[in-house]
C-alpha cells in the first residue's frame, strides 16, 4: 500500500487564550480528496491556513510525502507552494493578479518553475484557459473584465497549470450563483479525476463535499468531532452536531 502524501498529528494553533484548531491528526491519500466541514468559527479555515503554511501552528507536526513541513526552510515551502502545492482562495482576487491578463496570470506560475519560453508559456495557457471553459480569445483580457465565476475557473488554471500534487481549497463555490457553483464543481470534479489530484477542501456547503469529496471531517470549536466515509457520515451522522447540520440542510 503507498504511503500518505500528507500526514498530520497532534496539530494546535491558538490566538491567545481563543482556541483555531486543537489536537487536529488525520492521513490523505495520493489521489484522496477530504472535506472539512463545519459552521463559521469552527476552525476549519484556520486549519487549511495551518497546513498550507499561512499560519505556523503553536503544536503538532505536518508531514508531506515524507518530509517535515515545519522544519523545512521558508525558501523550500515556497518551492513547494510554487510546484507541487496549489492553493485556490475563496474570493478569485486573494489568488490572481488583476492587473495582468488571463494568460499572464497562468503564464507566471509556470514561470515560477523555470519555463520561460513565451510560445510554450502562451500555448500552455491557451490550453488551460480552454480547459477551465474560457474562451481563448479572452487570453489577452485583465480579470477585471471577468465574471466572478470566470474569474474562480482563471484562478483555477494559475493553480493547476504546474501539475501539482496536493491542492488546497477554501470555499472555492462561496459567493458564487447557484448555477455557477454547479458549473465550477463539475469542472473541479473532472479535473481532480483527471489529474489524480490530492485535496483539502473546506467548506460550510455539504453538497459541495457531497459530489468532491471521499472522506470528511466535521469540526465544532476547533475540534474534530467526527470524521468517515464521505456517505456514511453524511447520511448515518453519529455526532449531535453533525446531526444538526445535516438536519438544517434538510430543512432548507
């Protein structure tokens, strides 16, 4: 059996006296996608934000692919962040450069890695701008000029363009038309499929961990509270809490 891409143990991080996340210990697979759910201010985003590295949690350790994260060097996880790791922000602005064009904005991660060639760079980014269902003829167009649904599937391609191994997501439907989130989650489907990705994926949404993810955790408080098979947890809820969310969504 392969070994975990990301394996993740006693990990804390607090603000003060207030508690982010606390005694947080899971394994993802290669080609594994796991959901973290739970209400605003249950620490799921603080923890995305710690095993991303945004955030230096106060205890724990974080593994990737055998490798201590938290002892690496900060110019080997930027290395990291550039190549094998990808981070897709809920609001497309935090993740893409406005003032450059579409192109320009796939074009530079790969630059980050070494490429250089601007026929190669230009054909890559027609391709992944075709990829994510943007017209290539919008190749030369700011991001301003983009739809907010536009701009979440460019954001996309700038963070898939360099084939990476493990990707992070934070809320990458919030905000967006029910009609565009359906969209944005079949794109995101096929392309986890397609490219045998790993992912973290945190989210308020139970449908959208419903159709990405294989497993899920439920955080409450900083706390896991409960955690299994995608499914299993969403329709044989153990955990009151989870119950109550399941239950509120039903209702809805």
């Amino acid at each position: 059996m392969s070994a975990p891409i990301l394996s993740v143990r006693g990990l804390e991080r607090r603000y003060g006296a207030r508690i982010g996340c606390t005694g947080i210990g899971f394994d993802l697979w290669p080609g594994e996608v796991l959901g973290i759910v739970g209400e605003s201010g249950s620490g799921k985003s603080t923890l995305l934000s710690c095993l991303a590295g945004h955030q230096r949690p106060e205890a724990g350790r974080v593994t990737y692919d055998g490798r201590d994260v938290l002892a690496m060097a900060e110019t080997e996880r930027r290395r990291l962040a550039r190549t094998e790791w990808a981070y897709v922000h809920q609001h497309a602005r935090d993740g893409l450069r406005m003032g450059v064009s579409a192109g320009a904005n796939v074009g530079e991660r790969l630059m980050a890695t070494g490429a250089r060639h601007y026929g190669r760079l230009r054909a890559q980014a027609i391709d992944w701008l075709d990829r994510v269902e943007i017209d290539q003829t919008r190749i030369d167009d700011r991001p301003t000029a983009f739809s907010g649904g536009m701009q979440q599937r460019l954001q996309i391609a700038r963070n898939l363009v360099t084939g990476p191994r493990l990707v992070f997501m934070d809320e990458p439907t919030g905000g967006l038309d029910v009609s565009v989130q359906a969209r944005l989650l079949d794109l995101l489907r096929g392309l986890v499929r397609d490219m045998g990705l790993s992912v973290i994926i945190v989210t308020h949404d139970l449908a959208v961990v419903r159709l990405l993810a294989d497993r899920l955790m439920v955080m409450k408080s900083g706390r896991v509270v409960e955690q299994g098979l995608t499914d299993q947890v969403l329709d044989d809820p153990q955990h009151a809490y989870t119950q109550l969310l399941v239950s509120s969504v039903l209702q809805v």
